[in-house]
C-alpha cells in the first residue's frame, strides 16, 4: 500500500469513529438482545420490543450523543445483533459497541 493510501485510510478510520476501544462508555445506554423461538426482542427496560419499536423508543427517549452498548449472551444470533446495530443506527446513534454482557450489567426485570 502506497503511503497515500494509508494515510488516507487512516483518516477515514478516525472520521468515521470506527474504533470504539478508546470510547469511554461509562455512561452510555444499554440494550440487551434476547430470543425466544427464533425472535429477537430488545430490551432498554423490562418491557421488550421489536427492531421498529426500539428504534422508536430512542429517538424519543434517549440522548444519542451518550452512545449505547448492545449486550449479546453466548447464543445470540448474529441476524439478532444486525437488527439492533440498525436500530440504534436509525434512532440517530453514532456511538456504539456490541459486547457479551454479563450479570453486573443486567438490570432487574431485565430477562
């Protein structure tokens, strides 16, 4: 790769954000990802949602500026994953990671 290539690819990476290794997301929303017989449901709360009504829900309720984490658990289904990236990316988010979570994260009435 040409210097210039790199140099160009390396100024894409940082406009688009693209790495969130450095992002601080101490205070960011969370949504955790669960199935049940092959659906995805969304949960902010304990109520659970489809794709359509947690993209509605964050761009009423929520500051896109803060950014937001998607738990997965150790079977999640990666079409699951798709529909939550594009959900938070609908409601206006820029900021967001995909992770395991794990029981400190989850919050009561959380399933």
């Amino acid at each position: 790769m040409s210097l210039a290539l790199a140099l160009l690819a390396s100024a894409a990476q940082v406009a688009t954000g693209s790495s969130t290794d450095t992002m601080d997301f101490s205070r960011s929303y969370v949504v955790w990802i669960a199935t049940d017989r092959g659906r995805c449901t969304f949960f902010m709360t304990d109520a659970g949602e489809d794709a359509d009504q947690l993209t509605e829900t964050l761009r009423q309720n929520y500051n896109a500026s803060a950014g937001i984490e998607i738990l997965t658990d150790s079977d999640t289904p990666r079409r699951c994953v798709a529909k939550a990236e594009k959900a938070v990316k609908q409601a206006g988010f820029s900021l967001f990671r995909v992770r395991r979570g794990t029981d400190a994260d989850r919050s009561p009435g959380i399933p």
